[in-house]
C-alpha cells in the first residue's frame, strides 16, 4: 500500500491504520498526503497533535494494519 486514504476519519468510523517508516523510528497512524507531506493523524479523541513530514522524502507508507497484538495483564513470573 502505498497511497493513503483522503478523507478524515470520524469519531465512530473505523479507522484504517498505515504503518509507516520515517527516519529514525517507525509509527502506526491514519494518514493524509497533502501539499507535498504525509500527515500522520491521531485518532480525534488522543488529544495528540498532527505530524507532518515530506513526503516521500522522510516518510513512506509500508504498509496497513490489520491486527495488534497487546499484553492485557502483567506477568507475575
């Protein structure tokens, strides 16, 4: 995948994932190519802020989510 949806995602939208390369560190986010730049946007209630990269000079597009795999619990060993 290497062309990101265009339209922002909503509150109640499911909301499709890209997984991205940039320099120095990779990212999972909805994004949005705009003027040059890939904007890498936070799902609305995160409270975090949009970040924006040339693009494709410091960013590319590798992929989609499609599943994450997360610890529910502490392990006590």
């Amino acid at each position: 995948m290497t062309k990101p949806l265009l339209t922002a995602p909503k509150a109640k939208d499911p909301v499709v994932l890209s997984y991205l390369e940039l320099r120095d560190e990779y990212i999972c986010s909805w994004c949005e190519i705009r003027e040059g730049h890939l904007l890498a946007v936070p799902y609305p209630n995160s409270q975090c802020e949009i970040r924006r990269f040339p693009y494709p000079r410091e960013a590319d597009i590798v992929g989609r989510v499609i599943g994450v795999a997360m610890r529910l619990a502490e392990s006590h060993d």
